[in-house]
C-alpha cells in the first residue's frame, strides 16, 4: 500500500488532476454504449474541426448527414444553424470553461468523458465513456504512444486531440466513409498568451478556430503538439483500412496530409 501511494504521488506532481483516478463506469453506462456499435453501419459521417477554414465551406450541405463536432460548436449553430448528429468533449479545461454553454447543447448524441460525469445534466441522449488519459501522463508507459479502441463500451483512448475520440467513436458506430473538415492543422500561439507548461491561457480574441471567442480571452487550452495529433492520425488511418474503410481529408486547405484529399463540394 505505501509503494502504491508514493507512486500516486509521483504522478501527481507532474500530472493534472484531471489526467489521473479515473473512475469506474457503472453496468448501466457500459450496456447503453455497447447498443451502439454497429448502429451506422455502412453509412458514411463527416466530423467537423474547428479550425478557421470552417468559414470557407457551405455547411448547410452536411444538413441530412451524419456528423461529429466538439467542444464550442454551438457558435455554429447560432451563427448558421449548423447542429452535429453527435457532439463529444474531451478536455478539462473546455469542460470547465464551457460548461452552462455545454449543458444547454442538445443534439442527438453526446459523449463525455465519465470522470466529469456529475458536472452534466442527465439526459437519455448523453453517454459517458471510459476515457483513458495516459498518452498525457509522463509517467505512463503509453505517454505520447496513440491507441485505438475498438470497443468503446470498455473504453476509448485520448490522442492530442478530441478529433482521435471522434474517430474511434466513428469507427465503433460502423460508418465505412468518414470525411474531415475544418482540420486546419496549423496552430499559432500568440505572444500575449499566458503559458504556464502545456496550459495555454488566451488574453484576446482567438485566431486559431473558426470563431474569435472560441479559446478567446480568458479561456485556457492545451499546446497542440501536432506532432503527436500526427502519430494518432496515422494510427486511426491504419485501423480503418486494414479493416476496409476509409478516412479522408475534405478540408479546404490547411496543412493536414496524412490523409488523401477530396473537394468538399464535390462530395454531395
């Protein structure tokens, strides 16, 4: 019991607590993500980045699609309208941030992660999976190594980015076809940003998403490492061919090339 404590220690000195003590999920949360699998099967899903180029883009066109988006998508749907089939949230910091504008969301699928479970309003459509933080804890032996689930009634693996958790999510629902968009891949860190290691706090409008507010002033994020968001892509890449399907990037520019490319518009 006391080596287990002092490790537990240990972790906690260079990790947040956020990242560690996840809880176990109930039965209940188990069976209910289990009838998903399969659901979509065959169809085809887009999942829906943040990054400024969303503005370059009709997405009135994915109404009657099957989509994903994240985070503070919702400044979309006020702006045009636009609301995702499902919408998933990975991060403490956009959870703790966000979260009145989270819970007053509604789309027909959320997916959050369990640990935050009490800081949610309950619902029959949000579901909380069993998200593993261990690529951002420096004393797991999976740091910065990606995963993929593929099953996510056990549990589903973060990877830089809450893109990764949508990808297994799309890859557990059955979809066959999945299309990127607003996957800018560049970031820029200004230099008025207050960092304080890989907690970045913003001091003004944001420039590096689709809308000014979305980590706007006040708001903190994780350093994107998107050369760790790259060994993740490459590994979802894989898991979806080796098993006949297929992701590829519709976004309109951008610096994203481990996937092939299509022009969005010619997709409908």
């Amino acid at each position: 019991m006391e080596k287990s404590s002092s490790i537990k220690q240990k972790i906690k000195q260079f990790v947040p607590s956020s990242f560690i003590d996840q809880p176990g999920r109930s039965r209940r949360s188990k069976k209910e993500i289990a009838q998903l699998q399969n659901k979509f099967k065959g169809e085809r899903c887009f999942i829906v980045g943040n990054g400024p180029s969303l503005n370059d883009i009709d997405m009135s066109k994915l109404d009657g699609e099957y989509s994903f988006a994240v985070n503070s998508i919702y400044y979309k749907t006020r702006e045009m309208g636009y609301k995702p089939t499902f919408y998933v949230v990975e991060d403490p910091h956009v959870i703790n941030d966000n979260i009145e504008e989270i819970n007053a969301y509604q789309c027909d699928y959320m997916f959050f992660p369990s640990k935050f479970k009490s800081k949610f309003n309950k619902a029959n459509n949000r579901y909380f999976l069993n998200l593993d933080y261990s690529f951002y804890n420096d004393v797991s032996s999976y740091f910065e190594v990606p995963r993929f689930s593929q099953d996510l009634s056990e549990e589903a693996f973060c990877g830089q980015s809450v893109t990764i958790v949508n990808l297994q999510l799309a890859y557990y629902l059955g979809f066959s076809e999945v299309y990127l968009i607003g996957m800018d891949f560049s970031y820029n860190v200004p230099d008025s940003a207050k960092v304080d290691g890989n907690v970045i706090e913003s001091t003004e409008d944001d420039v590096n998403h689709f809308h000014p507010d979305y980590f706007g002033k006040g708001k903190k994020w994780h350093d994107p490492k998107l050369f760790n968001v790259l060994k993740s892509y490459r590994l979802a890449k894989l898991m979806f061919e080796l098993d006949g399907r297929k992701v590829t990037n519709a976004t309109v520019g951008g610096k994203l090339e481990v996937f092939d490319r299509v022009d969005f518009d010619n997709l409908f």
